[in-house]
C-alpha cells in the first residue's frame, strides 16, 4: 500500500518533529479518542483512576486550560477535508476497511502536523500544476510552491510511517 | 415578436427560421437586452451589463448579513478543467457553460436546478492541443430567445433558448491553423460579436458580426493588414486624436509578417448604446520574440471603438507599441460616468495586463490616466502623457526589463508583472456606490528569454522561454484592489496568497465577491475591503461571481473547477502510474469519482 510518491521517496531524516501532543495524535477529541497515539485514551483514565480525588480536579482544570492552544496545535480541519482525503485515499488503496483505517490515520497524521492553511496551499499547488494550462501554470513551479508542497509531503511521510 | 419566434422556432427547422426573422424581429433583440439588463433579477448577459461593470442592483444580501450565506443549491457541470465565465438567467431559466467539450445546459430555477435540455457539441479533441491556455471558455450570450455559443473549433452556434435545438452554426476560423473560441460572444441589435484566440500559434485576430437570424457574417475587421481588412478609414479614424493615416498596420511590420501577427480577441467586449460604439482589446503580437517582429506591430495590444453596424472604427489606441512580454490588450473595457475636472466624462477604464491601468473618454479615445495598480511593475516607468511629445501615449520602457534590448537568447530577468499580467481576463467591477472599482490581481514577476522560431501552421509559434515568481518583497501572488480611476489611486488592497483568476462582482447591498484559486468564494466591504463572509467550494476558482433574484429571492453563484475535486492535487501525486503496486487501478477509479469536477455553487440568506 503507498501514499504520496514524492514523499515515499524523501527520507525520513527530512521529516519535521511532530508537536507533541498529550493523549494521542487524533485530531478534534483528544480526550477520547481511540487509537494507537503515544498517550491513548485508556491511559489516561487508567492514570486518572489511580489519582486521589483531590488531584483529579486538578488535573482536569490543567487539562481544560489547556484545551484551547491543544485545539490550535491539533489544526482542526474541517470534516469536509478529513473526509475527501480519505475518499482520495481509498479510491487509490482499495474500498476495504483496512484502507479506510489507514486512510484515516493518515488525514488525522497531516493535520496534527500541518495548519488547515498549509494543507490548503499545498493541495492548491498540486491541483494547479495538474490542471493550469500553458505558462499559466508555471508560478506554480517556482520555489515558493516547492516549499508549499515539501511542507505537505513531510506530513504524508510521517502518516505513511505512523499508518501504512 | 420576439415570442412567436421563440416558438417559431421551438417547433422548427431552420427554414421557419429563416422564413418568420424579418429585420424587425431580429431588430427586437438588442433592444431587448436593453431593457432586460435593466431588471437586476435576471443576468442577460456574460458580462452582466452593456458596460462590463458586474455591478448589481440587487441589496438583499447586504454587509450586515452576507455573514450568514448558505448554500442553496450545487450543480455539477461533470466537466473537469478550468471553468471560466458564468452562467445567464433569463427569467426562470440558468444557462450554464462549461470548458471543452462546451456543453450547455438549461437549468429550471423553480426546481432547483432540474435540467430543461442539455447541449453537447461533438468536436475534434484535436482543437485541444491548440489551445493555449486550458480548454477554457468564457460563457454563452442571449438574445431573440436563442443562446450563442463560440465553440472550441471556432463553430459559432445559434441554440434555441427553449429547446437547446441547434437553429445554425457557423465556422469562424480555422482550428487547423491554430485558430480557437474561448471567448463569450456579444448580442447587439441584430448581431452577435465574436472574436478569436491563438496569438501562440500565429492566428491574425479579428472581431466578427454575424446576423442573429441566420449566423450569416455581416462584417469582419481583422487587427493586423490592409485599411480595408481592418475597416478603418485612414482619415476618420483616429487614434489619440489624430487621423492614423494610410496603411496604418503595414507600415508597421516587416513584410507580410502581419498575417502570422496574433493581435487576437479573446477578451470581452462591451457596448455604449448612446454613443453606438462596441469596444474591445486586442492580444499580442505573434511570435513572443521581440527581435523576430520589427516595428509597432499595429494593431495589436490595441482598445478598439467601433461601429458596431458597419465595423468601422471610430478610434484605436495602442498600449503597448512592439509588445516584449505577452501583455495582450484583451481585458475588458468598463464604461462608466463619473466627474473629472469638475464634468461628467464618458470614461472607460481598461487594466491591461501591462500592469497600467487605462482610463480614456470612450467617445474620443482621449487619454486622461494611465497609472501602474500594482507598485510592483518595472518594465516601464511611465506612460508619457505629454500631448506634444513625439512619445505621447507610449510607456517608457526600461532598458533593463526590455528583452528586445536584452536580445535573443539571453535571459532578461525580475520583469514585473509576468507574461500574465498584472491582470488576466478575470474581470473586474465596478459600483457607482462608491466610484470605486474592484480589481482581481496577479502580483508576479518573470525571467523571459526570447529565441528564434520558425511558422508552421498549427504548431506553436512561441518563441520565449518563461519561469515565473511571485514580486519580490512578500510571498502573496495576488491582491484584491479597490481602485480610483479618476486618481490612478490604490484605495485599498487585500493581499491573497495566489493570483486571483475570478472575476468580480459589485452589489447595491455594498458587498464585492471575488473568488480564489484555493477555491474560497469571499465576500468583502466594498468600502474596505474587509472580510466579511468566505465559504470553500469544492476546487479552484476561476469563474466570475454573478448575482440573481428568483422569487422574490437573491442568489449568488459561482462556477469552481480548476484541476476538478480538490482532493485531486494530492490524488495526483497518490496516482502517479509510475508510483508502484496499486496505483494505477486507483488512478482510473479516482478518475471515477473525480469526474463530479466543475460545480456550480448557488448561494443564498437562510429563511428568516
């Protein structure tokens, strides 16, 4: 199963260092989700349980401070987006449940390394280069639209190392 | 009249047609329009009005609450590639056109959007390779109940508004030599206008009348030749006030070069009912190798004021004398009144892709502004304006950015804007409201390194290698402006991360609408330019925005599809058939999917 060619080819020594995020690397419900992130979910109930109640009140309110720069770094995109991503995906990879799994993953990836802006230059580069005509397309060449693509195959590489 | 044609013809054949359109009848279209353009409900026409302000008069979707806009209703064209223009509506009736192979379709607005009739034209992919720039086109003009349609091949096509019956067409050039339709065609009285594309492949430009009762060519008056192939009259047409004289376009060239000369109409057309003239640019100069083409190359990157019975020309003004960068002269021409120096003038105010903008007195062709909308352009410094200088009207060219001056083969670099200009053919509005108009811009600059070419019909006759950058300074490839034209003033500007290839849009409500390549259908302040609404279609935005009411209801809505389905970008590098296992069976099953491409998004208020 492959993603992105570009970025199968670029080693993983190139791939930038993902923000670290607490529970696990889902994007919108960190708290509850479930997966295969460093900190999952069931961790960190397990945790809370072993907790006197004292500190658990604590930890919530450190945990609901938190909560709006978390939903900045975890860059929220919309369902929409998630969603044609792994159409995309599975219309590459198969219609299976594994793919969509993976598939998945592989958004939730991007999105946890990547701001929703980011990912939307780098597709409308891409989408450019495919489809503008002639010398029209050709600013979407220059080094400025490399670095918006580089920028997305770095997050591809990393959800094909977490994912795939 | 007009209604039993339109039935006429809905039962019929082409020789009722020809039988039941007297003159009077085929009279009753333009004046038709006239009126119909009026009526802000409907969008007669592609270019909104007569006068190409794209401005509306609706004001039910005002600043306080375009923050609130829904979709109302998508329509899927199922064409993939950029999707230019916008749709008509007349009545309760939308007309949608979409790219190659442009099909046209007939949309019921009191079903939402059910399809009447749908129009598609068989025609040789071959014409697709000819065409320069994506298989674009820009949209079907209305009149006398038929919707016209220029085709890819250069077939002029007259369908019947009701039925989407084929009541005649026409062939306008040649696609063999490179000759293509990607422009929408213009409805005047009893005519309609239409011009061609193919400056890269060495196509001379023409604008053509055709009678709307039975496509025969009434006129057609070319932009390079003879005084009698450009249906000027040396004496009575002038250009910065004075008679241009005998063999005005010849004396401009080597040889017969003017027959390969481009000068191609591509762009949009506007109409001054008063002063009875049809306005328009002309392209760029075949080939893109300055040294190859000696002289002024007349009339290319010229406005033209013509007479839209007869052709003749009132009045020609060339922008961009022995053009070396590709600034075609084709932008749409935006006729308005306003007060300069203390009287109403006439104006029309052109923004040329050279990066000047343009504002003249549409009925003299005198030259009252021209002044740089982006600071970023270098090639020339000024337009000298000084009336008794030899070089009146001509930019001063800097030496630097002139790749004739740099010569053959060598690369002239940083030459702002780039071949695309500081504008492309993405309209721009205007509003009486405020005086001001709303200008979608690129902000890119050019290396350009001319080399020798030899003609052959039908292939490229380029002749410039080209790589492109955005301005130095900033990473925004684009800007949304508001600018003076009485001033030569920017009021204020929006930085966009990419060129703006969407037209805009103008309302009473005291909101503009543009669109962006990300594929964001933004509406701003037209005071400020203030964000005030954006929504995410799904693909690039490359169509112009346009507003209707139906129902007692306004509606705004936007053709996207540039490279199709968002998603595709990064499908794209996903399917590469080269990337290994799996692939290739996933790029024809996205293909699948990914065919749902062009959309038309409809937008509205929510039921208060």
């Amino acid at each position: 199963m492959r993603l992105q060619t570009p970025a199968n080819r670029s080693s993983p020594s190139h791939v930038r260092t993902a923000p670290i995020s607490v529970f696990c690397d889902c994007a919108g419900a960190p708290l509850f989700c479930q997966g295969t992130g460093r900190l999952p979910a069931d961790l960190f109930w397990r945790i809370m349980k072993m907790t006197p109640i004292f500190l658990r009140l604590a930890i919530w309110i450190a945990v609901l401070g938190a909560w709006p720069a978390f939903a900045e770094d975890q860059n929220d995109y919309p369902t929409a987006v998630r969603a044609e991503y792994v159409f995309a995906c599975m219309a590459s990879n198969g219609q299976t449940q594994d793919a969509l799994r993976r598939c998945a993953c592989s958004i939730d990836t991007i999105a946890s390394l990547l701001p929703i802006e980011s990912y939307q230059k780098a597709e409308t580069v891409l989408r450019m280069r495919r489809s503008a005509g002639g010398y029209l397309g050709e600013v979407f060449r220059s080094s400025l639209s490399n670095t918006m693509v580089r920028d997305l195959q770095e997050a591809e590489a990393e959800a094909e190392i977490r994912c795939f | 009249m007009k209604q039993s044609l339109s039935r006429t013809l809905a039962a019929g054949t082409i020789l009722s047609s020809l039988l039941f359109t007297g003159s009077a009848g085929a009279q009753s279209a333009g004046d038709d329009l006239l009126k119909m353009e009026k009526n802000a409900a409907n969008v007669v026409m592609p270019t909104n009005s007569y006068n190409n302000q794209r401005y509306s008069g609706l004001d039910q979707i005002n600043t306080r609450n375009v923050g609130k806009l829904q979709v109302a209703w998508t329509f899927s064209t199922g064409v993939l590639r950029g999707h230019e223009g916008g749709p008509l509506v007349v009545g309760d009736t939308m007309y949608v056109h979409t790219p190659f192979p442009n099909s046209v379709f007939a949309l019921d607005l009191n079903h939402e959007g059910r399809i009447l009739w749908k129009y598609e034209p068989k025609q040789d992919p071959n014409v697709i390779p000819v065409m320069c720039c994506d298989t674009v086109n820009r949209g079907v003009a209305y009149g006398d109940g038929k919707i016209f349609l220029h085709q890819a091949d250069t077939t002029l096509v007259a369908l019947d508004a009701k039925t989407g019956a084929v009541v005649w067409s026409v062939k306008t050039d040649d696609p063999g030599k490179g000759a293509t339709g990607t422009e929408a065609p213009m409805v005047i009285k009893d005519k309609v206008y239409v011009g061609v594309s193919g400056g890269e492949f060495g196509v001379r430009g023409w604008l053509a009348a055709y009678a709307i009762a039975d496509g025969k060519e009434v006129w057609r008056a070319y932009s390079e030749g003879t005084d009698k192939d450009l249906l000027v009259d040396p004496q009575k047409t002038t250009a910065l006030g004075k008679p241009i004289g005998a063999d005005s376009s010849l004396k401009t060239w080597e040889g017969d070069q003017w027959k390969i000369g481009g000068g191609d109409t591509w762009g949009w057309y506007s109409y001054d009912p008063q002063l009875n003239l049809i306005y328009y640019g002309s392209g760029n100069p075949s080939t893109w190798n300055p040294k190859q083409r000696p002289g002024d190359n007349k009339w290319s990157m010229t406005i033209f004021a013509r007479n839209p019975d007869t052709g003749e020309a009132k009045w020609v003004y060339q922008m961009t004398p022995h053009d070396e960068w590709d600034y075609d002269g084709v932008n749409e021409m935006i006729l308005a009144d306003q007060e300069m120096g203390g009287r109403m003038r006439q104006l029309l105010v052109h923004f040329d892709r050279n990066g000047f903008s343009y504002t003249l007195d549409r009925a003299t062709g005198e030259l009252l502004v021209a002044a740089k909308y982006d600071p970023a352009v270098n090639w020339a410094t000024k337009v000298d304006m000084d009336k008794s200088s030899p070089n009146y009207g001509r930019p001063e060219v800097v030496a630097k950015y002139s790749t004739e001056h740099t010569g053959e083969d060598a690369n002239t670099q940083g030459v702002c804007p780039a071949a695309l200009g500081t504008k492309d053919e993405q309209p721009a509005a205007f509003s009486p409201e405020t005086g001001l108009f709303y200008v979608p811009t690129n902000h890119v600059c050019m290396d350009y390194e001319p080399f020798r070419v030899s003609y052959t019909a039908g292939q490229p006759y380029v002749g410039a290698t080209l790589s492109m950058f955005p301005a130095p300074g900033g990473n925004n490839m684009g800007n949304f402006i508001a600018w003076n034209a009485r001033t030569g003033k920017i009021e204020w500007s929006d930085p966009e991360q990419f060129s703006v290839w969407s037209g805009a849009l103008a309302t009473k409500g005291g909101v503009v609408f543009y669109g962006t390549l990300e594929g964001y259908l933004k509406a701003v302040d037209a005071k400020t330019g203030k964000e005030l609404y954006k929504f995410k279609t799904p693909s690039g935005i490359i169509g112009n925005v346009m507003t209707y009411e139906h129902g007692g209801k306004q509606y705004v809505a936007v053709l996207s599809g540039v490279g199709g389905w968002a998603g595709i970008g990064l499908a794209a590098g996903l399917t590469d058939p080269h990337a290994g296992l799996g692939a290739v069976g996933g790029y024809a099953a996205l293909n699948n999917y990914t065919s749902l491409g062009g959309t038309l998004t409809v937008f509205a208020l929510p039921p208060s």
